[in-house]
C-alpha cells in the first residue's frame, strides 16, 4: 500500500514491484496476467490506484499512464519522470490522488528509486 500527501481524502492506493520475468519466458504473456492477477486482488480489497515506476512503453500497454501530469509525484527524485505511471483500477479515483506518494519504509529508501 501506498498513502497520499498532499490534501483531501486520498483514494486507496498501492504500488507495483517488483515485477520481473524469467528471460526465458518472456513475451509470453507471463507479465500482463501477473499485473491483471494482481489488480483483480487489489480490486477486491478496495484499493482503486496502482502506481509503478517502471517502462513507459511496457506499462502504458497495460493500463498505465503519466502520474506527474495527473498532479501524483513520488517522494523521491527519480531520472525518468516519464517512468512514474498510475492506473486507475476504479474509475474516476485520479480525481482525489493529488500529492506525494509515500510507500512502504522498506520502498522508501531513495536508492530504490
């Protein structure tokens, strides 16, 4: 879970990593059904954004979009801002999200990032 600062009453939030497959099985699919697998979980618990920071290209495919145009910026300074990336798992939940995302203490080191 992740928890939003920076005015309102935030929607239930989470992050995505680390996701990594196998190169052997890679372009199989095998990532795409572990993302859906995880925001059907994450639906059923009443969460309603997921972020990752992570390949545009690849994440973009998947439902992800820009989180710093959306107003959601990462606690920490990242090199890639193209690579910070929300999706919506219930429509209309960016509307609240504004402000610095914090995660969890063992994700919150700035050298994850």
């Amino acid at each position: 879970p992740v928890r939003s600062e920076g005015g309102g009453e935030a929607p239930a939030a989470a992050i995505l990593c680390p996701l990594a497959v196998v190169p052997a099985a890679q372009r199989s699919g095998v990532g795409g059904a572990l993302i859906e697998e995880g925001v059907r979980g994450l639906r059923a618990d009443g969460v309603q954004l997921l972020f990752v920071l992570g390949d545009p290209r690849y994440y973009g495919s998947r439902g992800f979009g820009p989180a710093f145009p959306r107003g959601s910026c990462p606690a920490h300074e990242i090199a890639t801002p193209e690579a910070w990336q929300v999706r919506e798992i219930e429509a209309g939940a960016l509307e609240g999200a504004a402000g610095t995302v914090r995660c969890a203490g063992s994700l919150e080191d700035p050298a994850h990032w």
